[in-house]
C-alpha cells in the first residue's frame, strides 16, 4: 500500500496515543489517516490542475483538450484502483467467513511479507507507466521494449535483495 497512508495513520495513531483516547485510536487513527491523505492529494491535484489551466498560451479550446485527456486518462486508473482495493480485502474477508480469527491474522502477516516483492514494481510502474504510454503513442515499440527489460532487470534485483533480506 501507500507508504504515505501507512506513515501518515502510524504518525496519527501515536499522536492519539499520547494524548491518551485509548483503544478507540486505532480505528481513528485509520479513518483519519485516510481522511488526511485524501485532503493532501486533492490539495496537490488541484493547485497542479490549477496551474496547468491557467497558462496564458492556452485559449478555450486548448483548456478544453487539456481537460479531456486528463480525464480519459484518468478513468481506468481510477477504475483500476478501487478494483484493486476491493480485490485486496475479499481473500482476508473470505478467509475469515469460512476460518477463525488466526488463520486470518497467519494469512494476514504471510500476505504482508508477499506484498514486500510488490514493492518495487509499484515504484517502477509509477515511474515508467506515463513513459511507456508517451511511447506507445508514438508507435515506438523497440524502445518500448528495451525500457520494460532494463526496469524488469531491477524489479528482479530488488526482489532478490529482499528475498534474501527475508530469509537472513
């Protein structure tokens, strides 16, 4: 997940802690942790949205064609992202209809150390993913496919280093 989230609900809970709330800050700790993270983006998009606008060289129909690709772009993102987040919590829910408590918390700590492999490629994706598709547009599939091996080379060499971090 978002190492922004994480830190941001781990800085939240503590600050509840210290000022003592008790068992009810982990549950708050969650909500507003997403409730700030939520806040930060929207703040970030919109003075970037805000800026890219209100460049002066841009008339009516430019700002329009700015607007469309944005949101073309952005759609199955968007989409992409709630699957995901429902796809991430059905096997723990599933699991914890038909088990008991600790097999979920065994599958929930041994999902963790499964999620420290996906690391890596989440950061080259978020990277690469706008370079890719600016050279999928251009029909440059050589170059294409020489970035996805370098990033691939990577991906495999910090996979390894965590793998053997895990198993010392």
């Amino acid at each position: 997940t978002n190492p922004v989230q994480n830190g941001l609900k781990i800085g939240v809970l503590l600050a509840l802690i210290f000022f003592g709330i008790g068992d009810k800050s982990v549950v708050l700790s969650q909500t507003v942790g997403i409730l700030l993270l939520a806040i930060i983006t929207y703040s970030f998009a919109h003075k970037g949205f805000s800026l890219l606008i209100q460049k002066e060289e841009l008339d009516k129909k430019g700002k329009d064609l700015i607007i469309t690709e944005l949101f073309s772009y952005s759609w199955p993102l968007i989409f992409a992202g709630i699957l995901y987040g429902f796809l991430y919590w059905t096997d723990s829910f599933v699991l914890g209809y038909f088990k008991d408590a600790s097999t979920v918390g065994f599958y929930n700590v041994a999902i963790t150390f499964v999620y420290l492999f996906a690391v890596a490629q989440d950061i080259f994706i978020q990277l690469f993913f706008p370079m890719l598709s600016e050279k999928y547009s251009q029909r440059k599939i050589s170059i294409m496919r020489d970035i996805t091996k370098q990033v691939m080379k990577w991906v495999y060499l910090i996979n390894i280093l965590v793998f053997a971090a895990l198993v010392i």
